[in-house]
C-alpha cells in the first residue's frame, strides 16, 4: 500500500474479518496527504455505509458544526476510523476487529505524517493503542491531554456520539478541539516539552 489511492483499493475489498459480510460500502479515510491533523473516529454508522464516506451522519454533522465554530477546516483534515466498515446492529467493533483493521492506520499514519493526531473514543484509542504498540487508558481518564508520541502529538477526545447522548459534555468537546487548534499553531515555534506543559496545565 504506497499512497493513500492504494489503501483505499484495499480497504474496499477487504475480508480480514466478519465486517464485510454485512457491509453495503468499505469507507475509507478521506483528506489532504499532507494533512496536519489526523482526527480518528470509531467505525462506519448508517449513513457511512450507505455513502461510503467518514462522518456524513449525525456525529459527522456536529463534528462539523465545532469544526466550523474554530479555525479548524474540515478539508484540511484527514478523518479515518479505527475499522472501516460498519459493525451490525450500531454496536462498538470487537477488540480483535480493531486489531485487524489498525494496520490501514498505521499505513495512513505513515503517509499522511500528521502533527497531531485525535482519536476520539475508545475504539480510536485502542487503534491507535495497536500502531505505536502503547495501552491508553479509557477516555474519560484521559480526555483533553496532550500526549508527546514523538512523531506526532496525541489529544484524545470524545466520541461526537457520546456528545449527542450526553448533551452537557459538548462544552469540553469544544475545548478540547480549540486547545488542539491552538496547539497546531503553536507547533514548530514553540519546544514540544514547553507545549506538553503548556496544554496540560490547569491555566490553559
Ligand atoms: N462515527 C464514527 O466513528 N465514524 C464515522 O465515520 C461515523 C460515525
């Protein structure tokens, strides 16, 4: 897999594991090679799987509503999830499912070089967990730090579901994207221990 073109091919006849059977399309990640930013999701909802496209449904459209409310364009982010076709009955994926599928992010992770990457869940994590070979915590314990990875920064977040559900959380889903959106201006003109400082003390 060479370049993102590839991976989507791949990824679009993929059978590594039970998901297909039930999939209607495999929905790859989407966005700029060059990306700075890498937001990772959970997996393929309805209309996912209908369009073939990350976040089109109701999470997609309040990720992009807090996108839009910042500096953040969504064009100019690359949007993946940690398994690319949707599970049945709206259910999270399985462990052994994220596994198998986290070798698509670890390609993406490769090509696209993001500066910052957010999985947003625990399935993102757990991914992500799978590609740089690290055990996360649960979200909530971990939600809104700002993690040095070395090659890239790590803010993880909620799920965009999780905020539909529990409506009071969106104030901390908002922050959380502003202070990523401050830490990618900060990036390159500050060290990266004085931004790990910066974004996890109380002040910011
Ligand atoms: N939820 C996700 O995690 N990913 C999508 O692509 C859509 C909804």
């Amino acid at each position: 897999m060479d370049s993102l073109t590839d991976i989507c091919r791949v990824i679009s006849q993929c059978r590594n594991c039970d998901l297909h059977f039930s999939r209607k399309r495999a929905v790859c990640g989407i966005g700029p090679g060059n990306a700075r930013l890498m937001i990772v999701g959970e997996a393929p909802g309805s209309s996912e799987d209908e369009k073939g496209l990350p976040f089109v449904g109701r999470s997609g459209k309040l990720l992009d509503q807090v996108l839009s409310n910042l500096n953040l364009r969504r064009e100019e982010i690359y949007i993946t999830n940690s398994v690319r076709c949707r599970p049945m009955l709206g259910k999270p994926p399985k462990l052994s499912e994220i596994r198998t599928c986290s070798g698509y992010l670890r390609r993406e992770i490769e090509l696209v070089k993001p500066s910052l990457v957010i999985p947003m869940g625990n399935s993102a994590l757990g991914s992500l967990g799978f590609v740089i070979n690290r055990k996360f915590d649960r979200v909530t314990e971990i939600v809104g730090k700002v993690i040095d990875h070395g090659e890239f920064f790590i803010c993880p977040q909620f799920h965009p579901a999780a905020i539909l559900r529990n409506p009071k959380r969106r104030e901390y889903f908002e922050e959380y994207f502003r202070k990523a959106s401050a830490l990618l201006e900060d990036l390159g003109r500050m060290p990266r221990e004085e931004i790990v400082r910066k974004y996890n003390s109380s002040r910011f």
